[in-house]
C-alpha cells in the first residue's frame, strides 16, 4: 500500500488527477502487484486491506539554500535544486535524495576545479515537493522581486539513472546559445535537448511560469517507476557511476549558464 485517500480530497502528484475524499483509493507496489498477479494466476484471489491515512495539520519546513558566490554580477542567479523531502514509504533515495546530491555535487565540482562562476550559482534543496509544492511557492513568493535577476532554474527530478540530456522550456535564442555546451558532455552520453511546453520540473515551475529558462535532467527512468513512491526506494538502487554521470551533467550546464559573458536570452 502506498497511499490512500484522507479526509480531504487527494491530489496525486506528477499526475493532475485527484479523489474526492468519499471514494477510498489506495495503490500497491510493484512487487505487490506481481504477488497478486501470480496468485490469481492459480485461482480466486481475496484481499484484506487496511487503510490508516491520517491528514495532519501543515507544520513548518524550510527549503535549504547555498550560494556559490558569482565572481562579477553575484545578484544574478542559476538555480540548480532537488526536493528534499520524499514520499512517506521508503527512504527516497532515487526520488528525490538522488537530485539534491547531483545538485550539491555541481557547486562542490566547481569549488574543486577552481571554477568561479560569473553568477551566482544558487544550490536549492526544495522542500514539500510531494504534498503540494509549499516550499518553491514560498520561494517565488519570498523573491518575487528578483524573479528578474534568476537566468535559469534547473532541477533534477527523475531518479538517479544515466543521464541523457535535457529537457527545456527556453526561447529558440536560448536553445542555441545552450547547445555548443552539449559537446562537452559528448563523453558522459548527455547531448539531447528536447524542447518541453511545460516545465521540466515540477519545484522550478513558478520560475520558468514567471519566464525563466527552466531545464531537468532526461535521466534513463527505466527502472525509475520500479521504486518511485514505494518502500523499495533505498540507497542501493542508486548506482554510483550513474550518480557521477548526473553529476557532471548538472555542473556542466550549470556552470557554463553561470559563466556565460551575457545572461542566457529569455
Ligand atoms: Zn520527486
């Protein structure tokens, strides 16, 4: 059982879809789901579910923000973030521990390669990602002045899987000053660039809604809905090389948005 249905009517993220809190609903994992599969292979199948959900009141949380100072217009700022809090089963390691690391690794890439950005380089971990999005509406909100000043939003939000490029919500004069920079990741296999008409990311949406160039990692997310929102979403399904591979893509755009002579165009 993954979630089921409170005494408010529930909103399934990622998905648009909602239940009206008088229709129970719940989901099961994977593996849940092929046990089932496999006894009703061989006869009747009865099941006895038990459902707990409880809604709590909202209680305080914080979004987790480091900058990485830039060198000549520090006021302007690349965002590249993750979501910090997970889903309640598991311990969301792929979603969404995997993307706060990959984000962090950025900023932490660049301080070993003495690479001074020209911008601010601005690490998010993005809180209640899962149940609402309270944490980036509370950011767009508390910087809505400077909305003007961020050049770019960039998340990853797909899991941890080999990345292989990126999805973008950017004018065609964006597009092509990105893509020269697509050859240096040529090596790690990251060179897609897929146009998105919506955002590429869900924590990043009040930015690139209000016209900032928004961009997420296109992760291989084959296995991703094997774990996503389960108990099985743990450490060990992150493979390390791949972890790298996410790595370096986050700081390659990153820092070449941030080091760019002019802001990227809107
Ligand atoms: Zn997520």
């Amino acid at each position: 059982l993954i979630r089921s249905v409170g005494s408010a009517d529930y909103r399934l993220p990622h998905t648009g879809f909602s239940y009206p809190a008088s229709v129970p609903a719940a989901a099961l994992a994977a593996e849940d789901a092929d046990l089932i599969e496999h006894l009703a292979a061989q006869g009747r199948v009865r099941l006895h579910l038990t459902l707990t959900p409880q809604t709590l009141p909202d209680a305080t949380g914080y979004n987790v923000v480091a900058d990485l100072k830039g060198s000549e217009h520090p006021e302007q700022i690349v965002v590249v973030s993750g979501h910090l809090d997970s889903w309640d089963l598991g311990r969301g390691a792929i979603d969404d521990g995997a993307g706060v690391a990959i984000a962090m690794s950025a900023a932490e890439l660049l301080q070993r390669l003495h690479l001074r950005p020209r911008y601010t380089l601005r690490v998010i971990a993005w809180m209640d990602e899962e149940n609402g999005g309270g944490g980036h509406d509370a950011y767009a909100k508390t910087h809505v002045a400077e909305i003007a000043a961020h050049i770019a939003a960039i998340e990853s939000d797909a899991g941890a899987g080999h990345p292989l490029g990126f999805s973008v919500k950017m004018s065609p004069k964006a597009v092509a000053a990105l893509r020269p920079v697509l050859d240096v990741l040529q090596p790690v296999g990251s060179t897609v660039l897929r146009n998105t008409s919506v955002s590429p990311g869900s924590d990043i949406e009040p930015l690139v809604d209000a016209g900032v160039p928004g961009i997420g990692i296109i992760q291989d997310s084959r296995r991703y809905f094997d774990y996503h929102h389960t108990a099985a979403d743990t450490l060990d399904k992150v493979d390390p090389q791949q972890l790298r591979e996410n790595a370096a893509a986050m700081a390659v755009i990153g820092y070449a948005i941030a080091a760019m002579p002019e802001p990227l165009p809107r």
